[in-house]
C-alpha cells in the first residue's frame, strides 16, 4: 500500500535521499541498504536516520490508507499488518484497533537484546539527520541500551533478536479479542498489499468464526 502511495524504496525517490551511499557502496534501494555491514555505527546510524525520517516522520499520509479509512468508515474493524512505517495512524486509522507485529521504523531496542522494551526515537533521528555529515553521525549521537550500554537496533523484525514488548502483545490481545468477539457473526476479511519484503504471516481461515495464525509467540 505504501508503494502505492508514491513511497517506493527505489528509484527517484532512493536516489534523492541516498545518492552518497548509492555511489559509495552500490546499494540500489533501501530496502538492500538496512541490511548493509556498515563500518561504523556512525555510519549505520546516518543510514538509518535518513531512511526513518524520510519513511516514518516526513512522508505525509498515503492516498491508499486514507482511502481505505472512508471505505471503512463507522464499520467495526481491526487492521493486522506487517507494514513499519506508521501509516494507518497517521491516516486516522483508531491506535486500538491495530496490531504492528512486524515493529515500528519509529521504536528501537537493545540489539542483544537485555530486556524486552522499546524506545520512541524521533528526537534522536531528527537530531541525527540534521547533524550528520560525509555519511556519518557525530559519536556522541550513537544510540547505546540505557539497561546494558549495547548499541541499540530497530524495532525491525528481522531475526530471532525482535523485542514483543508490552504494547506489542497488548495489541495481540485486543486482536485475539476482536476475533473472539465476532465468533458467530459474519465479517469481511480483506488481505491487501501483500508483498515478499517481510517475514510472511499467514492466516487460515478455518471458519466463519476460527481463525489461525502463525506469528512469533502466538499460539498456533
């Protein structure tokens, strides 16, 4: 949905805001250059920084969601998605009636991790997009865990190092509790903008009134 929205991680759009990283190391599109084995933190940092301000904090709301909201409208609903990028709440969908399971490009967290809680990172990322400079950060603005002094990650699912932190099984409770709530009656499943980016979530629908799903720490 969101590269439906004019917000692709390649092309014109990736050249306007990665054109130095682009000529230094090759990378293509954002989505190659998260996973790319920076040198320095300074540098990841510079990375990341550019690429949650430009995906999380300054892209406006997409055509597709704010759509999808009027469709909607005063109906009953509940949106699970793997997207990061904020999206559905910035269009207006209800905070309540959302489920991130795949993280948030606004959250980090400790990258061992030593506890299980994230952290709000606007501050630092604007402080960080706007101080940077040849590709780097200033050190002292490395993000390091207030708990164990690690450096800190996004709040990404990317591997087994995910933090579920309170918000994230406390929106997998309401989740569970909207489906429980409807057993019976007749509701609409929509699957949209599904995409290969991210780990797939699949959800069988059994019946009207059952559903399964295959999500991390969720029973099966």
């Amino acid at each position: 949905m969101s590269t439906s929205a004019c917000m692709a991680y390649d092309g014109e759009r990736f050249e306007k805001n990665f054109a130095d990283f682009q000529k230094k190391y090759g990378i293509r599109d954002m989505y190659s250059g998260g996973f790319y084995p920076y040198d320095t933190l300074e540098e990841y940092w510079a990375w990341w920084s550019r690429q949650i301000y430009v995906n999380r904090y300054t892209a406006g709301v997409g055509k597709p969601y704010a759509d999808l909201l009027t469709i909607i409208g005063n109906k009953d609903y509940f949106v699970i998605t793997t997207n990061v990028d904020h999206q559905f709440q910035l269009a207006g969908f209800d905070k309540q009636r959302l489920f991130y399971t795949q993280g948030d490009y606004g959250l980090w967290q400790c990258s061992k991790p030593c506890h299980d809680k994230t952290y709000d990172n606007e501050a630092q990322v604007r402080r960080m997009v706007s101080e940077q400079r040849d590709m780097k950060i200033p050190t002292e603005l490395v993000p390091k865990c207030p708990v164990c002094g690690a450096p800190m990650t996004m709040n990404l699912r990317c591997d087994d190092t995910f933090v579920q932190d309170k918000g994230w099984y406390a929106a997998a409770k309401r989740y569970n509790d909207f489906i429980h709530r409807h057993e019976g009656l007749r509701v609409l499943f929509l699957e949209l903008g599904v995409g290969a980016n991210t780990p797939v979530i699949v959800i069988s629908l059994m019946s009207v009134n059952s559903v399964i799903y295959d999500i991390k720490s969720l029973s099966p």
